[in-house]
C-alpha cells in the first residue's frame, strides 16, 4: 500500500470517529467514565475534518508521513479510552491511569493544530478558486444590469402602453361626453313627437267635427221645429251657426298649430341630436386646430340657429342666420388673437 492510501485510510478513521462513543458510561459507570474527553475529542475530529482527502495529492511522502503519525497517534487515545478496563490493572489505583488518558486527549489538540494547520491552510486556498469566484461574480453583476436594463425597458413599454391607454381613455370620455349632451336633444325630440302626435289625432277630429257640422248646416233650416218663421228668427239661425262653426274653426286651427309647433320641434331637436352625434368624427376628420374651430363654428351654428322645417315657415330664420353665423365665427378668432 502507498505512502498515499495508508494516509488516507489513517485521516477518514480519524475524521469518521464518533465521540460519542469515548464516554462509556453505561460500561465504566460514574466514577471511571470518560464523558469528560467527549467535547475536547469532538474539537480534535473537527480539526482532522477540515482537511480534504483530496488534497493529500499533493503533497510529497514525508509530508505524508507526517500527518499519517499524527492521525495515527491521536486515533490510539481514541483506542486506549475505548479499550480501558478498571479491572486489569494491578496493583495500581484505576483512577490514575483514566486520568491520564482523559489528560493526553485533552492536551492532543494544541500539536496536532501546530503540525496539521500548514496543511489545511493549503487545502483551504486550494478549495476556494479565487478567480472562478471573480468570474462568477462578475457575471453575476453583469446579469443584474441585464435584468436592470430588461426590467426598465418593459417599464418603458408599459409607459407607454399606459399613455396610450390613457389617451385612448380621454378620446372616449370626450366622444361618451358629446354622445350624452346629445340625449337630451333625444328625448326632448321624442317628447315634442309624442304631443304632435297626440295634436294630429286632435286636428283630424277637429276637421272631421267641422266637415260634418258643415254638411249637416246645408239641411239644419229645412227641419220643422229650427225652420224660421220670420226674419228674426233667420238671423238668429244664421248667427248660431256663423258661431258654432267659427269656435269648431278655431279649435280645428290650434290643435292643427299645435301638431305643426310640436312636429317643428321634434324635427329641431333630431337635427341637433344628428349634429351632435356626427361633430366628433367631423373633428377628428380636420388636421389643424383652425380646421377644428371652423368645424365647431358651423356645428355651434347648424345646432342653435333656427331651421325651417316646413312644418312652420320661420320668416326671420334668413335675416338672423348671418349675424348668429357671424358672430360665432368670430369668437375662435378673438380668442386666438387673445392668445397670441
């Protein structure tokens, strides 16, 4: 066997010892136990453990040699502690010889440090590779700002996922913000066409009532008991009727007033709705601000200036567009001349 092995195989005895084992209690009892060598034997296996078998490689034979004695001689005390018998001494007190042992283990651990700690020394520079551990955290560092870099630009990218989002968000808050002033110009519309449709129903019974009252005229003298006797009795006829048909004419002409405001207005009130509705796409159609501003203009102006419908003729609507067009065209131009 090799100065190598032999070596070896005297440090893994030496490392695999169990201290635990010195004590013995059970077998010597209180009195000749070797509890007392547990700790400073477990101190002693440590020191033996910190050197690497690996690294016994490198050494030459003498040095070899060297730790292979030492092993060797710390593993007897092992030996004769385990081995102690009370009973085989002679003529000698038991206790002297324990104490003894218990002293040589207690007092190994100083040479051994001095002879073994060169060499663990050695196999500790050895173990730990300064330039990997360099390397490593060199590249390391170089995957944190990796990371760092990745990690700020998915932010960057957020961002400006984020602003896009936001103004995505505004643009629709301003389109929800038209769409919902034009409901009110909805349901005043519908309103007005409920009630016109409430003044036609009325207007066709109006004319209805005055047709047939009218007919019934062309044959109410020639009934025995309203035949006139006399003049006084003729105009009294004549003037009944001129009366009734005039109150059922007029009745004939509000409801038919009525239907024709009511029908004026709902058509008024739609076309502010469509206006409304249509002037976001409009916007977004213009590329400059002053395109903008003349696209406001008109829609200001199609929405509040008064329409003709046909359904009643608005004789001023003509004279008063102009001005109204006019006036609020020149409000964007004042207010950029203010601004500038």
């Amino acid at each position: 066997m090799s100065q190598l092995e032999e070596t070896q195989e005297s440090l893994s005895r030496m490392q695999a010892f169990d201290a635990k084992t010195l004590a013995r209690e059970d077998e010597l009892g209180r009195n000749f136990d070797f509890s007392a060598i547990v700790a400073p034997a477990s101190k002693l296996i440590r020191l033996y453990n910190q050197l690497g078998l690996s690294t016994l490689d490198d050494f030459p034979d003498a040095i070899l040699g060297q730790i292979k004695v030492q092993a060797d001689a710390d593993f007897n005390r092992f030996q004769q502690a385990l081995d102690f018998d009370p009973t085989t001494v002679q003529n000698q007190n038991p206790t002297q010889p324990r104490d003894n042992l218990i002293q040589q283990v207690i007092s190994a651990y100083d040479p051994a440090f001095q002879k073994l700690f060169p060499f663990i020394s050695y196999g500790t520079s050895k173990s730990v590779d300064f330039q990997r551990m360099e390397n490593e955290a060199r590249a390391m560092l170089q995957n944190v700002k990796d990371e760092a870099t990745e990690i700020t630009g998915h932010l960057t990218t957020h961002q400006e996922q984020a602003q896009e989002v936001l103004a995505d968000v505004r643009k629709v808050a301003a389109e929800q913000g038209v769409s919902q002033q034009a409901i009110y110009f909805k349901d005043e519309s519908e309103s007005h066409d409920e009630a016109a449709e409430y003044w036609k129903v009325k207007t066709i019974q109006a004319a209805i009532a005055l047709g047939i009252y009218a007919f019934c005229t062309l044959f109410i003298h020639k009934m025995s008991w309203l035949k006139p006797e006399d003049n006084l009795q003729a105009f009294q006829l004549i003037t009944s009727k001129v009366l009734i048909f005039g109150v059922i004419a007029y009745l004939l002409f509000l409801a038919a007033k009525n239907f024709l405001s009511h029908k004026h207005n709902a058509i008024v009130n739609k076309h502010r709705q469509n206006a409304l509705m249509t002037y976001k796409a409009l916007t977004d159609a213009a590329s400059t601000a002053e395109a903008k501003d003349i696209v406001l203009n008109h829609a200001a102006s199609c929405i509040f200036t008064p329409q003709d419908t046909g359904y009643i003729k608005n004789e001023s609507s003509q004279g008063q567009s102009n001005p109204v067009r006019s006036v609020i065209e020149l409000m964007p131009k004042t207010s950029m001349k203010l601004d500038g």
